[in-house]
C-alpha cells in the first residue's frame, strides 16, 4: 500500500532529496514563492497523508489531526512544538516529533549577535552611515555599552532564562567576554548548579543583577509571558533584553513601553507574539534590534533539521520509533496500535 508524506512548505533540497529517497509517495504543498497554504488547504490535504511534516511556525489545524483516522505521524520541522497541540496528539494516538541539537550553536551564535549589536547599536549606526548622514568625528555618536569589563574593568552579568542545549551554548560562548554568569530554569536547578561558571538565581533575582537577560525557554503555559510589566520594572535602566526562544515569552506590549519609557536600555528580538505582526510602536523604537526569526537560518542548520525531520517522518512510517518523540506516552495507547495497524 502507497504511503504518503504531506509537506506543507518550501523544504530545502537536501530535505527533499532525503524524502526521495522514503519509497512514499510527497506531496509538497507551497505556493510559487514559498508562501505557506490555506489552513482549509493544508487540512484538505492532511485527510490524504500518513505522516505530516510542517515547519515549526506553520500551526497545524486542530482538524488537520481529528480529520485523518491512520495519521501515523507529525515530524515537526524545527526544536519548538507549540505549533502542534500536543495533548491532542497523544489522545489521537499520534506521535510528534521535533529536530532538537541540531540549531543549538546557530542560535546560540545569532543570540550572541543580537546581544552585540543592540548593545553597540550596530543596526542604527550602518543606516545613518549609509544614508550620507555622517560627517566624520564630532556628529552623533551612537554611544553603546561595553559587553566585556570595559574601562571599568568590572565584568558584565549575564542571565540565562532557560539553561536547555541553546541557553548553554550562549553561556559558553560569554567565557571570551569575562562575563559573570547566573541562570533561572527551575527544570535544570541541579544542572546550573553544578556546572562550572555559572550561579544559579530564582528569576526575579536574575533580573535585579543582570546587564544582559537572554530568553532560551519554551513556550508552554508556566513560561506565556513569562517577562511582563513587573518582570521588566525590576530590570536595571541600563539592561538589554534578547529573545530568540519564543514571542510569547514576552508581554510585547509591555516591553514597548518599557522601551519608550527608558525603564530598560534596549531589546534584540528574533521572535514575536504574533508573528509575523509586531506590536503597534514597536518598529519605531531605536533602541530595538529586530530580526525576522531567522535563528537557524544557515544553509547547512536548516538543511540538517530537514534531514532530521525526515528520517523522523520516515521512522513514523515504518511504524518505528522516531529519534526525537516528542510524547513518548502515545506508544503505549490503544489509538497508536490502531493507526499503525490500520
């Protein structure tokens, strides 16, 4: 029997010809440049597929699982999964999956180059120079922060909100600036506390110290806006906020204020409440740096996840096991024996 593989998106090559060679039957569902299918589309041709393979911020409609009786499967493009209801999912008897590992050192690096250039004002500087605005020495400055000791020769503290694979590759990479390290992820206590270079600190602590807060933790419902009004009243004036784990993560709205306000220095953002829309004023912020989430965007990190996700797809199939189970609960349920059977 022909088994089929939905992929609601513009999958890179390497992905593709990894699916070529699955033996199913693909079916790529995308428009002429890339743009990502009709919800009603995408559920139409979810009703036909034995495993699904959408990229991490494309939702998967609800009905698009609850339509399809031998759905085998979701391999989800990307490390996060709050794009898929998960707990539906494991009532339906249908395993998630996700490609964990493989963007942690990219993200880490953009995370670190979203630090660096809000901090120095990178952006703002490379628009006014470009724009035949700058007369040489003795025009505007665009004065920044040290990230390093600087002349004072203190070292910067940096706090971690998320202490996962991301969050510390971010504090490795902190060792060439002779930074002090803290970190909040009450899941990874033990692990903070016993890595070398690092203290840990309950979050309203971390924020009091911080000069720099870096965001690495997954959206679920402890962590929705988990920095709002009071998270960044209790910031220093002069800290800048980074986030490129989750939009939600962030009360937007409250942290536009806090910007126009001067209650906090700045913010580098790879991600967004409600992307792809940003918050009203937020765009009109110079003390802002924004990135169109682009965190894993290398040609060889996204070519590897969609490497990963197929062989996810392909093991979900095959009625095996995949690698990287999301809710490994779901193999013990009547629902999945029926869909695998089926």
């Amino acid at each position: 029997m022909l088994q089929r593989i939905l992929v609601p998106w513009a999958m890179p090559k390497i992905g593709r010809e990894a699916l070529s060679r699955s033996k199913a039957e693909v079916t790529f569902l995308h428009g002429p440049k890339g743009e990502l299918p009709d919800p009603k589309e995408m559920i139409r041709a979810a009703a036909k597929a034995d495993v699904l393979l959408p990229r991490g911020s494309q939702p998967v409609p609800r009905r698009a699982m609850i339509a399809n009786p031998y759905l085998r499967g979701i391999a989800n493009y990307g490390v996060g999964y709050d794009n898929i209801d998960v707990a539906l999912a494991t009532e339906l008897g249908i395993p998630v999956t996700n490609t964990p590992g493989v963007l942690t050192e990219t993200t880490a690096d953009l995370a670190w180059a979203l630090l660096m250039a809000t901090a120095r004002k990178i952006p703002q500087a490379h628009l006014y120079t470009i724009s035949g605005r700058w007369k040489g020495p003795g025009g505007k400055s665009f004065m920044g922060l040290d990230v390093g000791p600087g002349g004072s020769n203190q070292p910067k503290v940096l706090g971690i909100v998320g202490f996962g694979r991301i969050g510390r590759a971010v504090m490795r990479r902190s060792r060439g600036f002779r930074m002090k390290v803290i970190a909040y992820d009450p899941y990874a206590k033990e692990v903070i506390e016993k890595t070398r270079g690092v203290e840990y600190r309950q979050l309203e602590d971390l924020l009091r110290e911080s000069d720099f807060i870096s965001l690495h933790a997954p959206l679920t419902e402890q962590t929705h806006h988990l920095i709002g009004p009071k998270e960044l009243g209790l910031m220093k004036p002069t800290a800048i906020l980074i986030n490129t784990s989750r939009g939600p993560v962030v009360d937007e709205k409250a942290l536009v204020l806090a910007l126009k306000k001067g209650r906090i220095a700045g913010a580098g953002l790879d991600v967004y409440e409600r992307e792809p829309r940003l918050s009203p004023g937020l765009s009109k912020l110079e003390n802002v740096v924004l990135l169109p989430h682009i965190g894993s965007a290398t040609e060889d990190t996204r070519g590897q996840m969609a490497v990963v996700a197929v062989k996810n797809a392909i093991a979900m199939l095959r009625g095996k096991r995949p690698p990287n189970i999301v809710n490994p609960e779901v193999f013990a349920s009547s629902e999945y024996l029926r869909r695998v059977k089926g």
